[in-house]
C-alpha cells in the first residue's frame, strides 16, 4: 500500500497557441533582418546591374580600384577602359562600380 499518491500534469491549454508563441521571435527576427539587410542589398544589386547594362563608349567610370578611365570597347563580359593618353585597360564588366556624368575627368 502506498502512502504517496501519483501526480499527474494537467495538458496544456492552448497547445497550438504556444508553440506559435515560441517561434514569434524567431519569425519577427527574420522579418528584421529582411527588411534592414537582405531587401536593400538585392535594390543595390538590382541598380548595378542596370547600371553596367546602360553603360555604353564614351562614358566616364571608376573601377573598383579605384581607376579612373573613359570605357573605349564595351563587351558582353569586358570593357576596354582609357586610363591615359594611349593606355587601355582591359576589366570585368562587373569591376566597375560608379557611372561618371560627362566632363568629370577634366575637372580632376
């Protein structure tokens, strides 16, 4: 005979309520990160990429290092790029970050 009763938990109320109640900081997280990291980065590549689609001769542009040069030859993956007087670089497309307005060299 046993003095000592068994105790049994009560079910949870509302169970499918409270496993939604955990992952709610885990999905407003989500959503944070989407809205500060993931949506402005994908607008920028979005921009660059149309922006090398528009490039065309004559325009004025910097190159990732820094270089900057008039584009001379435009091709699907490379652009040929004036440095200097007689000096043409050849680069990836993808390597040139900024469109100049026209007339920008000359000024420097």
């Amino acid at each position: 005979m046993s003095f000592i009763s068994n105790a049994f938990a009560a079910p949870a109320a509302g169970g499918a309520e409270s496993s939604l109640m955990s992952f709610l900081p885990l999905i407003l997280m989500f959503a944070v990160l989407y809205f500060i990291m993931i949506r402005p980065q994908m607008k920028r590549q979005k921009e660059h990429r149309n922006m090398l689609a528009a490039m065309a001769k004559g325009d004025e542009v910097i190159i990732s290092g820094g270089i900057v040069g008039k584009v001379t030859k435009v091709n699907e993956a490379y652009v040929g790029v004036e440095i200097a007087d007689g000096t043409e670089v050849t680069v990836q497309k993808s390597s040139v970050t900024t469109i100049l307005p026209k007339g920008t060299i000359k000024s420097l």
